[in-house]
C-alpha cells in the first residue's frame, strides 16, 4: 500500500542488530511521511511453503531484521520522536514456529514446530 508521494525506505535496506553506528539510509524532515517496506522476523527465509522439516537449516543470522535507520533533520542524541502510523498492510500470511534453536518455549517443546 503506498502513501501517496511519501519517500519508501525499501525492505531490502536492512541490518541485524541495534546500533548507533548504523548508518542512516534516509534523512527525513519533521512531519514528512515515510514509507516502510518491512520484511517478516525470519528475514524471508520462512515462506508460505516452508514445511517444519525445513527449520533445522533456516539461516538464523538473518531473523529479526531492521528496516533503516533513518535520520531525522533537528534531532539530537536524546530527543523523543513522536512517529504516526498512517497505514498498515500486513502481507496476507504469517507464521509461528517452535525449535530448540528459536521460541521462546523451546525448552519446553523438544519436537520443532510451524504454524503458517
């Protein structure tokens, strides 16, 4: 779903890891609207025919990926941003899984598990 003529911060722009040094990918004005492009929590590397077998090689150096950063003109190390969500358009499917790798029941679920 696009927003008008908003600026995209595409899904492809990631990183893994909370960083001050990450670079800025876009720096926005105060009150622009900016687009996100979002990829799921395993990086894409769980699909809608991605079958339970499968979770024993999913890369797990790609989960929990980061669209961004972006800068925001005027603000300084400490400064709150108040940030409206105008829209949001989930992709149609999702996913739930259960290894001794990832979940955060894996201790108690010796068998791996995915819900699509």
């Amino acid at each position: 779903m696009s927003i008008g003529d908003a600026h995209t911060i595409h899904a492809h722009l990631r990183h893994h890891g909370w960083s001050r040094d990450a670079e800025p990918v876009y720096s926005a004005t105060p009150g622009e609207v900016v687009e996100f492009e979002v990829i799921d929590a395993s990086g894409g590397t769980i699909t809608p025919e991605t079958r339970v077998e499968d979770l024993a090689t999913i890369d797990f150096s790609q989960m929990l990926p980061l669209t961004g950063p972006i800068h925001v003109d005027g603000a300084e190390p400490g400064d709150a941003i108040k940030a409206t969500i105008l829209a949001f358009a989930p992709s149609g499917w999702g996913w739930s899984a259960v290894t001794t790798r990832y979940g955060i029941l894996a201790d108690q679920f010796p068998d791996p598990a995915l819900k699509i």
